[in-house]
C-alpha cells in the first residue's frame, strides 16, 4: 500500500549506518549503544526498586541482560526503536538509559524513555540525556514530535519531561497496568521541527 504523504524519517535512513554515540551539549554525558559488555549495568539496574515499580519489564539474570540488550541491537537496524546507555563522558560509568522506545518513521513521531542508576539521581542526567536525544531526533534523524508518558504518581518523571521541553498535554485514565495495579498516565510532548 502506498501512502498519500512521503515519510517523515525515509525507511532505511536510520539502519544505514550504525546507531550513533551523542554527546550532551554541556560535554559531561555520552550516550552510547548498549554492548554485550553492558549486562551487568542492565542487571543491576532492574534491581533498583524505582526502576522495578516504573518499568514493565523485569532482567533477573546475566542471560536476560544480555538478551535485553541484543533486542535493542535489533530495534536499531529493523528501525523500530533506538536504546542508549548513558555514561559520564570523562570516565565511561554507566549512570542511565534513555531510549526512543518505538519510532514511526512515517509520521515521524518516537516515544521516549529513560531512567537513572541510584547512584546517579539528582544530577540532572535525565533531562540532559533526554533533551541531547531530542537534538539528535530532530537534527539528524529528521523525527517532528517526541512523546513520553509516566504515571502520574511519578512525580520525578514529571519534573524530568518539563525540564527536557516536554510540554504536558494530558491524562490517559487507566492507562497502564503496573505492578500494583492501573495507573493514570501524563502524556508529554516535543515539536522538533
């Protein structure tokens, strides 16, 4: 089927050359593809009880790290998603992820996610890392609109998407179903271009 509008981001523009390294603008974060290596930062990660309650999904093991991770290698080149591990630019210490979760390329839209290790919270790796993918999302990549979305019990989310341009645009009631049951969730929006 042909559609009555050219694609946002072309088909294959993104799987062409690797997924790419970004730099914050202030220099202090890397955001970089995850490795294979990387297992043990994933593992550690869905320890954390924040990340637990927050995130769907749930690594217990060494093999479901690096599983994760090979997914993501898969998201990049079918172009289906885009996943970064986020580390202090000096010393290469993992101190998060952020993601475009799923990309349509066709209207050029991607959602966003992201969370921090414990031992890197209230340093404003979040937004930074948020917003340096948005630059890159629509710089380079040619995306015209981010969303994200988080429960609106998650008051820390919220700050992180208003501090990274994230417009609040409203409530999905019963949205998402989470551990503890159905949440509301705040959807948040970013025109690129």
């Amino acid at each position: 089927m042909t559609f009555a509008i050219p694609p946002a981001v072309p088909a294959g523009s993104l799987a062409a050359s690797a997924q790419p390294s970004l730099t914050s603008p202030d220099g202090e974060l890397l955001l970089r593809p995850w490795q294979l290596g990387d297992a043990p930062v994933v593992q550690s990660a869905y320890r954390d009880p924040d990340i637990r309650r927050w995130h769907l999904h749930h690594v217990d093991s060494a093999e479901e790290a690096r599983a994760w991770i090979a997914k993501h290698e898969l998201s990049w080149r079918q172009e289906r998603a885009a996943q970064w591990v986020v580390t202090r630019a000096d010393s290469g210490e993992a101190v998060g992820r952020t993601a475009l979760r799923w990309m349509d390329l066709l209207h050029g839209v991607a959602e966003c996610a992201y969370w921090v290790l414990p031992h890197a919270r209230g340093k404003a790796v979040a937004p930074r890392a948020l917003a340096t993918v948005a630059d890159w999302a629509g710089g380079t990549a040619g995306f015209h609109r981010l969303e994200l979305a988080h429960s609106t019990d998650n008051s820390p989310s919220c700050r992180v998407a208003v501090k990274s341009g994230f417009a609040l645009e409203g409530t999905r009631r019963d949205a998402h179903l989470h551990a503890d049951g159905w949440h509301d969730m705040h959807v948040h929006a970013r025109i690129l271009n």
